[in-house]
C-alpha cells in the first residue's frame, strides 16, 4: 500500500526531556518540543493490545501507530521521547522504518491512558 500525503491529516508534537539547574542548583527535568510534524493514525487492534498488556501496561488505555516523513529529525525519534496528538500526552512505545518504502517513513507506536 502507498501512503500519499494526504493520508497525513493528524497533528503531532514529539518532545524530548531536558535538564535544567533551578535557583536552588537542582536539577529539573521538563520537555521541550523538539519537532510539529503531519501524521496518520492508525489505532492497534485489540490483538495487539494484548502485547502491551504482555508487556506490563496495566488499566485501560488506547494505543496506535502514527505514520510520518522520514527525515533527519524523525529518525531520531526514540521511546525516551513522548507525543502530544489531540492535546494528550502519549508514551513512545516503538520505532520503525515503515513498510511504505525505505527511509521515505517512520511509524511511531505510540500509548496513553484512557481516562
């Protein structure tokens, strides 16, 4: 299947965590944005939410892959990072050079609590 560019209709931030020394010369971790970028969702099947329950991901959640443009940047991506999509933090799960042709896209697996 060929992924065209306006298959990439979802808005996503990746942030990258940073350390800054306080008043008091503390450390303190915050998140910075690192890139805005246009990507397609794809939520997980039940099946494969299994995985993540396998995994130790407990409670109710939701789960999807968020495909993007492999660049410089994307590929940096790691599951050290985290996602906003929709004004809601996700975990970075995975990272992958995706099926939709070499290094013209990166899927993202991504979760987050269903609250």
């Amino acid at each position: 299947m060929s992924l065209n560019s306006s298959q990439l209709d979802r808005r996503i931030t990746i942030q990258r965590a940073t350390t800054a020394v306080d008043g008091f010369n503390e450390a303190i971790e915050a998140w910075s944005d690192i890139a805005t970028i246009w990507a397609k969702r794809r939520d997980v099947s039940d099946s494969a939410k299994i995985e993540f329950l396998a995994a130790g991901q407990i409670g109710s959640f939701a789960a999807a892959r968020f495909t993007v443009r492999s660049s410089t940047l994307t590929r940096t991506i790691t599951p050290v990072d985290r996602m906003i999509h929709d004004g809601r933090v996700w975990a970075i799960n995975g990272v992958k050079e995706a099926d939709e042709g070499r290094r013209r896209f990166i899927e993202i697996t991504a979760s987050r609590d269903a609250d």
